[in-house]
C-alpha cells in the first residue's frame, strides 16, 4: 500500500483502492519536466545531465526520445499539441513541428540571450509562460557554463504569433514551476533559491492574471517543506500537486495542505496524463512513477 498521509479530510476524495504508486522504470540520472503524448500513449520527459529526452509508455516500456536534447528541461503542448520545450544548451524555447524541426521561438530579452528556461505552461490563448532561472549556465553540467546576460531570473510570457515577449514578474531569486488555476485567473509560480542560499526560498506564489497577460497582487501561497517546490500541476478542482523531497504534497486552492503522496526518491515535476487523464506522472531523481487519481489534470 502506498504511504499517503492524509491532513485533511478532503483527500479522501482523490483516493481509490487503485492509488498506489508504481515505479514505471528507473535509468535517469536527474529527471525532470514530464509530458503526456495521448495519441502514442506516452510521457516524455528530460533526462538533463546525460542530454537527453526519454519516452515511456506501457506496450514498449524505456527508450531514448531525443539525443543530444540541447539540455532541455521542462516540456508542454501547445493547443495544437506539439511539444514545446525549455532548452538549456541553447538557452531558448523551441517547439517540436509535426515534421520532425525543432525549432527556436524565443532565445532573447531585448537583445540579450536568456539565462537558461527552466519551465513553461501554454495558456488558452496560445501564449507561452515561462521561467528563466540561471541554473543550465552555471556549470557545465545541465547546460553549458556561461555569463548571464540579464540583470536576474524573472518570468515571462511568449507571444508564439506576434513574437512579443514581455517580462511578467521580476521579483523573484529563482523562479521555477508554473501553472494556472483551471479558469485561468490566478498563476501559480514556485521559488526554488534556497538550494544554492539557506536564507533562500522555497515557496510557491500566487498571482492574479490581467487581461490574460499581465500578473499583478503577487503573495506568498505555501512553504514547501522538506525540499523544494520545483515542477507542480493543478487538477479540475484547482488542487495543487507539489513536488518535494519526499512527497507530492496536494493543496486546496486556499493554501490548506491536505495531505501527502510518499515517493522514494527525491521529486522534480509531474503531470497527470493516461487515457482518461487521471494518471498523476511524476519524475523523481533517476525513476518515473505514476498513481491513478479520483481527479483529472486542469491542463494537458
Ligand atoms: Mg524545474
């Protein structure tokens, strides 16, 4: 039986007799940034020291997706369902064309090269949000060692038709995960600073979206603890799956921890996929696991 610890009543709602975590394969050094590919029935996701994208999926089990991967991170489908990218090695957004190209969207602010995307959700509306922390330029080892171009790590947002791209927050040390609430009104970023600075965060804050492209009435939602809070995804109802060190931690949209899924090995992101949406998939260290839910993931 999985370990779950239940704080709140509330959780029972997610649970059912079949939620228990698998571990699907193992053979990553450090992943993160999982997709689901409902037409192949897969997940694809970034091994990001060995440069390299993996794919698994229940007929053929374990095998490399794309290699070299231009260090890539964080993955997401765009409303047409390609596969859109955070790449460190080029430092850029790309997207994956129904061809096979894989092609750059966005690699500067103002002139400037990003630092390194980390990772990204697409709204509705087509927009691309991003993160651009610096950790895929400082080593050699999840990217390539280089200078920062930019005065800090902010967030973003890309136009992928007008080519606009705009700076939405900029108050944060190391920006990270995002996702929206399921109306699309609040935005949901992480903070993950404290792994290079003890007095650092390591939190998740929630913002109001403007016009469906400005952020404002940025506040503190939840410290994550222990660990860090890096990739995350939102269900229908607007519950929250948090990675940790040693758990997903599900919270209610006021902020309430309702309880944890337990994993083994450290967390880096997740995303709920299967046929019928309800498969919570989550990268962790060197494996990929998943747990069936009462719920369906708000976003793909
Ligand atoms: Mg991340």
């Amino acid at each position: 039986m999985t370990d779950i610890q239940i704080f709140d009543p509330r959780l029972q709602r997610i649970l059912n007799p079949d939620s228990r975590l698998e571990q699907l394969c193992t053979g990553a050094e450090w992943g993160e940034g999982p997709v689901w590919i409902g037409e192949q029935s897969c997940v694809v996701w970034s091994d990001i020291p060995n440069n390299r994208m993996l794919r698994w999926s229940a007929e053929e089990g374990l095998s490399v997706f794309r290699q070299p991967a231009h260090f890539s991170n964080g993955n997401y489908r765009d409303r047409e369902g390609r596969l859109v990218t955070c790449e460190h090695g080029r430092r850029c957004i790309s997207r994956t064309e129904r061809d096979g190209r894989v092609e750059v969207l966005v690699d500067r602010y103002q002139g400037a090269r990003l630092n390194s995307p980390n990772d990204l959700v697409v709204k509705s509306d087509g927009s691309i949000w991003f993160s651009d922390p610096a950790y895929g330029i400082m080593s050699d080892r999840e990217g390539y060692l280089a200078e920062s171009e930019q005065d800090g790590c902010h967030v973003y947002r890309f136009d992928p038709l007008s080519h606009e791209l705009s700076r939405v927050a900029n108050d944060f040390e190391k920006p990270n995960g995002l996702a929206f609430s399921p109306d699309e009104t609040l935005l949901y970023v992480s903070d993950t600073s404290a792994s290079h600075a003890e007095d650092g965060c390591h939190h998740l804050r929630v913002f109001d979206v403007l016009d469906g492209r400005r952020l404002v009435n940025g506040r503190l939602f939840a410290v994550i603890e222990p660990g860090l809070p890096d990739g995350f995804r939102v269900d229908q109802q607007g519950w929250l799956y948090v990675s940790s060190q040693d758990s997903i931690q599900v919270y209610a949209p006021d902020g309430c921890l309702l309880g944890k899924i337990l994993v083994p090995e450290k967390i880096s992101n997740c995303t709920f996929g299967g046929a019928e949406g309800n498969r919570l998939f989550i990268t962790a260290s060197t494996s990929l696991y998943a747990i069936t839910l009462n719920t369906r993931g708000c976003q793909s």
